[in-house]
C-alpha cells in the first residue's frame, strides 16, 4: 500500500510542482531540484513553463504506470545516479 501511494504522490507532485523541483526533491536529487528552481526564476518563467508541461506528462505517465513498473523505473534511476 505504501508503494501505491509513494507512486501516487510523485505524480501528483510531478504534475503540479515539477516547475520548483520538488519530484527531484523526492527522489533525493538536490543538485537538480536547484537547478529546476534557478532555471525558472533566471529566465523570468519560461523554464517553468518547459518544466511544468514536462512534468505534466511524467505525472501522467508515472500514474498510470503499476507499482512494479514504478518501482523498476525508480530503482533503474537510483542506480544510474
């Protein structure tokens, strides 16, 4: 149960916030949630705007995705990191 709703709240946060970083916040990846937040102050939004319909589509993505796929697709990005 717990992963359902690990997986269900990356991608509602990746849906609303992925413009402040905060799905890379969760996943443990300062160096990028910094940069997301920095990129969308710098260029006055537009980054925000880029990051937010990317983000959108992850959400999507990642909600309709099962726990096992999720968990694959966490666990192959853990250890890429």
């Amino acid at each position: 149960m717990e992963q359902k709703n690990d997986r269900q709240l990356f991608g509602w946060m990746s849906i609303f916030f992925n413009a402040y970083g905060v799905p890379q916040f969760m996943r443990g990846n300062k160096n990028e949630g910094i940069k997301h937040i920095i990129l969308s102050i710098v260029t006055c939004g537009v980054m925000g705007i880029v990051y937010t319909v990317k983000g959108i589509i992850s959400g999507v993505h990642v909600l309709q995705q099962t726990d096992e796929e999720y968990m694959a697709e966490k666990y192959a990005e853990t250890v890429e990191a």
